[in-house]
C-alpha cells in the first residue's frame, strides 16, 4: 500500500556542536502520510533532527532520503519539504494572502493558480475572511494558521513542525492539538513534528519517537511507547511513572523473587516470557497510576500482586483522588483511584493500604 | 469625561521644571538657528547695493536671476553629484551593513568602531589627503604607473569623478550606520523562511532583506544626498574650478561676489529642495511603519 512506503529515510544521522554529539547515530523511517513527532526534553537533539531534514545545518555523518532521494547536496529552497517555524516567521510586510502565496509565486506557478491554491489553502486552515491583513494584526492562534496555509499551499511531500503550539495558551493549544491533526488528514501530507510536551506529542502522532542527549530511545505509536516503555526515561518522560528497583534473588519458574533494598520483604513478581532474567540481575519495575488499585484487604484476586504501604499524601483533583502511598523509606507511589473509591472523604493521611496491579500491566526493564 | 485625581497637583510644578530644562535648548535654537533663517529669507528679497552690502527694498529679481541656465546648470549638476554619491554609497553600504549586521556582537563592535575611525581626523585634513591620492603625481598614479596599468598619469584630482570620490568616502559611514540598524533588527529566520519557501538567494534579499530594511534605505539616503548636496568643501577642494556645486556657489555669492541677497536666494531654493525631498521621503516610508504600529 501506498501509506506504507517511506517518505523520509534517516540513517545514522551525526551533528557535532563543537565537542558534544547534538545528534547522535539517529535512524528512523517516516511512513508516507503518518503524523510523526520527534519527542523529547529540551537540547534533545530533536530541533536539529528537523534543521537538517529542511536543509538548514549539514549532517557531519550519515544519509536523509525523501521520497528515496538523497538529499545530501540539495539546498533548502530545492527540497520537496516545508518548515512551521517556532516563532511562525510570517513576512510583516505582506499580508496574509502575500504571505501564503510566496512559496508559489517562487516557484513561478501562473497567476490565475496561484490566486486559486491561497484560497484553498486558507480555506483549509479556516481564515479566508482575514486575507488582507499584515501578520502583526493576527492573534497567536491566527499567526499560527498562516504559518501552516503558507507551508501548505506547496503541497509538500513532508510539512515540517518545530513546537507548533509552544506558543498559544493552554485551551488554544488543545484546540489546535485536534485541529493541527484534522488538517494532516484534510492534506493528506505526511507531517514531522518536534515537541517536548508529551501530551501534545500522544494526541497528534501516530507514531512518535523520543530522543534524549542526541539518542532515539524508542519508536512507536502513542500506546505502545505509554505501555510498553523500553526505558525508564521513556516511562518517566511519557505519563506519571511509579518506579521499584530491585536485585534478582532467585528465579522460580516465570516469578522471580525480587529484593529491593528500599522494601522491607522480598517482592515476587511475575515476568513477561520476552525478558530474559537471570540471578543477580537488576530489574526495574514501572507501573502506570492508573493501573494500581488500593484496597484495605491483604490477599488480592488471582493475578494479582500487592505491596503493603501507608498513606503519605492525598492530592484531591475534582473526578479523582490522587494517593501518595509510602511503600518503604524511599519509595512513594502515585496512584489514581476514583473520588468515591473510600466513601466521600476518602483515605487520609497515614492510613495503612495494599497498593494492588495485574501481573501483566507491569513492565519490567533490565539493565 | 474628565477625572481629577490627587496627583494631579504634583504635576504643575513638574511642567514647570520641564519648561526650564527646555529653555536652553530652545534659547539656543532660537537665537542661533531660527532668527538667522528667518534674516536669510528676508535678505532673499532685498537687493545688492553698488558696492555690496543690502538695500532694504522688496524684489523678486535674485529668484527671477536663479532662472537663469548658468544657475539651473550648476543646480542640475549638483543634485546629479549628490545622487551619484547616494547611490554609490548605497551600493557599497548595503553588503558592508549587511555583513556586520550578521557578524557576532563582539565583532559588530570592531567592524563598527573601524567604520567611525575616520571621524577622528578633521575632514579637512582627510580631503587634503584625498589630494595626495589623486593628483596627477600622487599616490594611486604612481602605483598605476608602476604596475603598468596605465602609460601616462589619469588626470583625476580637479573633476567630477575626484568630486564624487571625495564625498563618498566622506559620507559613506551616514550610509552604513542607519543600513546597520535596519538590517540587524531583520529576523534571521524570516530569511529562512524564504529560503524554505524556494527563494533563490536573490529572491530573498529582492523581497525580503530590502523590503524590511527600507526605513534604514531611506534614513541612509537622506543623509548622504541631504549634506553631499549641499558640500562645499569637498567640490572646492577637490573639484576645482571645473567642478562648481550649489555650495560653491552660495559661498561664492556670500564671500568673493558680496551679492548676499542672491546668496540668499540660492540658499532658501536649495532647503525648500531639501525639505521637498525629506517629506517625499518620508511619505515613501509611512506605509511601512504605519503598518507595524498598527495592531
């Protein structure tokens, strides 16, 4: 199938900046027409992933092909890709309908086309009626739909995003997370989007990668990087992560008894078939907020498995209650239970609790 | 609707106070600059006596006089001299502005300093200077000769060429300064943007460097054409007697023909020119700036 066939193939892809690897050995394979997001904190590398996709810095090692092409000697003005500046870069000096079509008019397409496709492009993004205006008259949001009809209208193969939304306020940036995927849809046009927000990063994609110090961690679609987490960075930096590690003390079947110097008992925890554990390993157990129950009974359901802890904090967030159950000297856990889980007023602080999970919503990581 | 607060009163002795501070400035404008314009203008009209001097008398004839061909000539050549010189100064300004604009700020400073060095020196030590360069046994023919470019010395000092070379030099920093703090508040990633939006390198600086930087082209262009039209020194030094500018012309009238009424004349032509020009100008430039007060 078409959908399935790359549109952007990135191997073993260097940046130095100076000393320091900014990008480091990255691979990746983006499918023509998906919704990609390149995820990860601040100085990640991510940036200059995108800067070297749209042709503006020069890899030091490796190959970006679009659409099968090398793009080693194509300068940013000839490349079949277009970039969504952070900070919009609109032209002040032109109005809006200027603005969206100076991409055709450099490419020397007629007038009369020309005219046609700023119409369709602004229709797309919904501001037609604004077409006259000069950028410094637009809101945020509005700037932030120029920038997109102007990238648009070249029919790109690949829309480059750099933070899309990092600069409109916390309702406009939910708008536009929907939006901003609708019109990935309308267009049909494959999108590469950098962001540090993982929220942002989990609506939009349909796959994502997360890349720390210049390293991919992971690829995959939203579900499986929240569920299947490969590294604890990638757990913590996608969603709230409880944490246990651990040494292997014995294995017993598939369970291995699992001693963690921060618990008092020994834990044994049942493993995945997929990893491979032996004695003496260390093991890190994750597990979701969402996924832990809290009950006052101390023998759980078949398949299960429970940690006897107490109340430490109790943070009251209107449809739920968040617990922070203290499990040893240094282990907290966040769990999340509906508001009437306890009676009105709920658990308070101090009250003994079984912190409980399904065997299998544990991920257990090896190191 | 009016609304009195209680500060209100800590205002008056405020205003007063700013009356005074103001007062030098204004003494000084007043006396110096707006009552000899004013005697100019009202000289402009009088007439020459047999032995110089004024007589007080009503005429349009120093006006009727600047109608004359040997006037519109010099005035023609003048305002064809200056916009030589704007022009030239623009074309060498911009890459050398452009340059520095994109330059690190530490290296701004450097490149800056180096473009007002010249100031340190009195211009008319530098024009002599110029002098020495290009007469006809100065420094760049002897070089020519040498390096065998030319077989007999180019006659270069005491024309229009040593004229324009000389208020080129003098006025290019007028030029790079204004240039300078236009292109550097240009934002880099605009230009990449274009760039992205399959402009050539030509394209990007056709439709967006220049369009942006106008303020600074037309700052920069008031300020060399404004004094180079209006250089006396210069043409007279390095000009010669073949070379005559308005300047010239008026320092002749005032000094060597005692004819202060003509004198006079030609200075009110040359500033409603000047005024002319400035307002033009700055009505070029009003679409831009209106546009970004907007909003």
């Amino acid at each position: 199938m078409v959908e399935q066939s790359a549109s952007i193939e990135i191997t073993s892809l260097v940046k130095r900046h100076g000393a320091t690897l900014a990008v480091d050995h990255v691979s990746l394979t983006v499918r023509r027409g998906e919704f990609f997001s390149l995820l990860g904190p601040s100085g990640a590398g991510k940036t200059s992933v995108l800067r070297m996709i749209a042709g503006f810095e020069t890899p030091d090692e490796g190959t970006i092909r679009i659409d099968g092409r090398s793009m080693e000697t194509v300068p940013p003005n000839r490349r079949p890709v277009n970039l969504v500046f952070q900070s919009y870069a609109l032209f002040p000096h032109l109005t809006v309908a200027e603005n969206v079509a100076f991409g055709p008019r450099m490419q020397g397409a007629p007038r009369n086309e020309i005219a046609s496709r700023v119409r369709v492009a602004l229709d797309m993004v919904k501001l037609s009626s604004k077409e006259e205006r000069v950028p410094a008259q637009l809101s945020g949001g509005e700037q932030q739909r120029v920038a997109l009809a102007r990238a648009l209208v070249n029919r790109p193969a690949v829309l480059l995003l750099d933070e899309p939304l990092s600069a409109l306020d916390q309702q406009l940036r939910q708008e536009m997370q929907v939006e901003l995927k609708s019109i990935q849809e309308r267009a049909a046009c494959t999108f590469v989007c950098v962001t540090h927000h993982q929220e942002e990063a989990l609506t939009m994609s349909d796959r994502v990668a997360v890349m720390d110090q210049g390293r991919v961690l992971q690829i995959g679609s939203p579900q499986n990087l929240y569920e299947s987490p490969t590294s604890a960075f990638v757990a913590r930096f996608i969603g709230i992560s409880n944490e246990l590690r651990g040494i292997v003390r014995r294995i017993d079947g598939e369970r291995a008894v699992v001693q963690s110097p921060d618990l008092s008992g020994d834990l044994q925890i049942t493993l995945p078939i997929h990893i491979p554990v032996r004695e003496g390993n260390v093991v890190t157990l994750l597990l979701r907020p969402e996924r832990l129950r809290l009950s006052t009974a101390a023998q759980g359901l078949n398949g299960e498995q429970s940690l006897a802890g107490s109340i430490d904090k109790v943070l009251y967030s209107g449809s739920d209650r968040r617990y922070m159950v203290r499990l040893g000297e240094r282990v907290v856990w966040n769990v999340r239970v509906p508001n009437d889980e306890f009676g009105r007023n709920g658990l308070s602080r101090g009250d003994a609790i079984n912190v409980r999970w399904q065997i299998s919503d544990a991920v257990v990581l090896t190191e | 609707m009016k609304v009195s607060f209680p500060v209100r009163g800590t205002e008056s002795p405020g205003r007063a106070l700013s009356w005074w501070l103001l007062g030098p400035g204004l003494l000084w404008i007043g006396l110096l600059f707006f009552v000899p314009l004013c005697l100019v203008v009202v000289i402009s009209f009088a007439n020459r006596g047999t032995y110089g001097g004024i007589v007080w008398s009503f005429s349009l004839t120093n006006y009727l006089d600047l109608l004359h061909p040997l006037y519109a000539r010099i005035l023609g050549q003048s305002i064809l001299l200056a916009a030589g010189t704007t022009l030239l100064c623009l074309v060498m300004g911009f890459p050398l502005a452009y340059y520095i604009a994109r330059a690190t700020p530490k290296h701004q400073g450097i490149w800056l300093l180096l473009v007002m060095i010249p100031f340190w020196t009195n211009f008319l030590v530098r024009t002599y200077a110029w002098m020495f360069i290009l007469r006809t046994e100065g420094l760049l023919n002897t070089l020519l000769l040498k390096l065998g470019l030319i077989a007999t010395p180019v006659e270069l000092l005491y024309s229009n060429t040593a004229v324009v070379i000389g208020l080129v030099y003098g006025y290019l920093p007028f030029m790079v300064l204004p240039l300078f703090a236009a292109l550097e508040r240009v934002d880099r990633t605009l230009v990449e943007a274009a760039w992205d939006l399959y402009a050539t390198r030509w394209s990007v600086f056709r439709r967006v460097i220049l369009p942006l930087a106008r303020p600074g082209v037309m700052a920069g262009c008031l300020l060399v054409f404004i004094p180079s039209l209006g250089a006396f020194l210069t043409p007279d030094l390095l000009g010669g007697a073949r070379s005559m500018m308005i300047g010239n012309l008026i320092q002749h009238e005032f000094l060597v023909a005692r004819d202060w009424p003509l004198g006079a004349a030609i200075s009110c032509v040359l500033m409603l020119l000047v005024v002319g020009m400035m307002a033009w100008s700055l009505r070029a430039m009003t679409p831009l700036s209106r546009r970004e007060h907007e909003s």
